[in-house]
C-alpha cells in the first residue's frame, strides 16, 4: 500500500482498470470473506474479476492478514480513508 513518503497511486495499483462497480463488489466479498474467516464459519474462497480474467484466491486463517491488505487496497483504490481519525486536542489558555 502506501509506505513513508509515497501516496497511493490509484492509476498504477494492481486495480487499476477495474470498475468502481466491480472494486465495490470485490471490497463487500473480501469483507464478507473477512468476517466468515475470523469467525470461523467455513474456509474460504474469494473471486473477482479483473480486466484479464476471474480471478481465485483462497485463504485458511493463516492468511487472515493477506485479506486484510487486500481490504484495505481495495479501500485505497475506492478512495475509502484507512486510517483512523487523529483525536483532536484542545488547549485551553
């Protein structure tokens, strides 16, 4: 994703030429992967399709953290912020 010093590059991610449509879809089933994963409801696989073709991936909790980057490229790719809100701090004179 983005590290220090680099943005994110929505044009140059490995999503770029892919819908809003079809990045939302593929953001909802990852999520959904995600959650069904985490509590082990069944092993999981995960397909999405790409400007060259579907694509399949499957992922056993070991890989839980391999989802979660994709979750939040997708997120990046969306233009979703991923970070949390810095708190905001007050003083008082």
């Amino acid at each position: 994703m983005s590290g220090a010093g680099r943005s994110y590059n929505p044009s140059t991610s490995v999503f770029a030429g892919m819908t809003t449509a079809q990045l939302q879809t593929a953001l909802a089933n990852a999520q959904t992967a995600l959650i069904e994963l985490q509590t082990g409801a069944k092993a999981v696989t995960l397909s999405y399709t790409q400007g060259d073709g579907t694509k399949s991936v499957t992922y056993s909790p070991a890989s839980a953290s391999g989802l979660v980057m994709l979750i939040k490229q997708l997120q990046a790719q969306l233009g979703i912020v991923c970070h949390p809100r810095r708190p905001l701090n007050f003083r008082f004179r």
